[in-house]
C-alpha cells in the first residue's frame, strides 16, 4: 500500500505545527486529499519517586476546555535531544530532578493525520527542587501510588492518550 503525493500546500505555519494538505494518488490511480498536521518531535515521561509513587500532572487545556490528568511532557527544543528534554521537562513542571531515565518507547497519537511523535521516558527521581514553568503555564503536581493511577484508569478519569499509552509502556517494559 502506498499514496503517492501530486501537491502539498502549507495552509498554517504556528509556533509548534504547521498544516499541510496533499493531492494523492492511491495505487489504483485515484485521487484524494489528506489534511497533515506537522510536529515536531515530544517526550513523555513516567517518574517514580524513591517511595515507589509516580509524579503526574493535572492542568487546563483549552482544546478540551478543562482541566486533564497527563504525565509530564513537552516538546524538544531544536537541537535538543530527547532524553535532555525528558530531564528538562520534569524538573520544569515538576521540580523532580532526575537520577536516570530510560527510553521505553516512541508513540505517535494519531496516525491518520499528524505526524507527531513522543517519545516516552521511565525515570528514577533523586529528589525534588524548585519548578520554573513557561510563563503560560499552570500545573499542579499530583503524587500517587500506581495502585492510585490504575483505579483512576479503572474509574474513566484518565482519558489522555500520551498518559494512557506511557503507561502501558511502563507496564510492558518494566513490569510495574
């Protein structure tokens, strides 16, 4: 299977995606088009404190016009490599300061139309200082046992899908 592109056309250039969209030829000759959303590449991560519970995040999001229970993420800075970012996103948000990190994996959201990826992260945490959030930012710090967060899955109250797929990344490589 294959789409073969004819044209594309950046139609919105914004601070982190820019939109394309492309006339395609399918392998049986026919055209369509497809609407692309391109991004940059994120990181996601899962810390785990010395006491064995996870650092989470809650804060608003405008698309979704409420507050959402994520794991701490964010985009790479250019000529940022991720697992720099992973360390640099968790001390921001969070004030967690990482003693290690591993890369469990990458993700890609959705397939059908942006070309995100993040890549997620398992991290040791030694400690906890200071956060230094973007001006535009407003996040709390929620602490929970993994007993905690998967009652929360059990009970629909988390519904991103970077913190559910980070999690089961987590589950898979490290056996939670």
């Amino acid at each position: 299977m294959y789409e073969k592109t004819i044209a594309s056309q950046t139609v919105y250039e914004g601070r982190i995606l820019d939109v394309e969209v492309l006339q395609v030829e399918l392998e049986n000759g026919k055209r369509s088009v497809r609407e692309i959303v391109r991004h940059g590449v994120a990181v996601a991560i899962i810390p785990r404190l010395p006491d064995g519970r996870f650092v989470f995040i809650r804060q608003f999001r405008k698309a979704m016009e409420r507050i959402c229970f994520e794991v701490v993420a964010g985009n790479c800075d250019p000529e940022e490599d991720e697992a720099s970012t992973a360390i640099r996103e968790l001390r921001e948000e969070t004030g967690c300061l990482a003693e290690t990190v591993e890369l469990l994996g990458p993700i890609f959201p959705s397939v059908g139309y942006c070309t995100e990826r993040i890549d997620v992260y398992y991290a040791e945490v030694a400690g906890r200082g200071a956060t230094s959030f973007d001006d535009d930012e407003r996040i709390e710090t929620v602490i929970l046992s993994g007993d905690e967060f998967e009652g929360m899955i059990r009970s629909n109250r988390i519904d991103d899908a970077k913190t559910l797929a980070a999690w089961m990344l987590y589950k898979a490589k490290k056996g939670g």
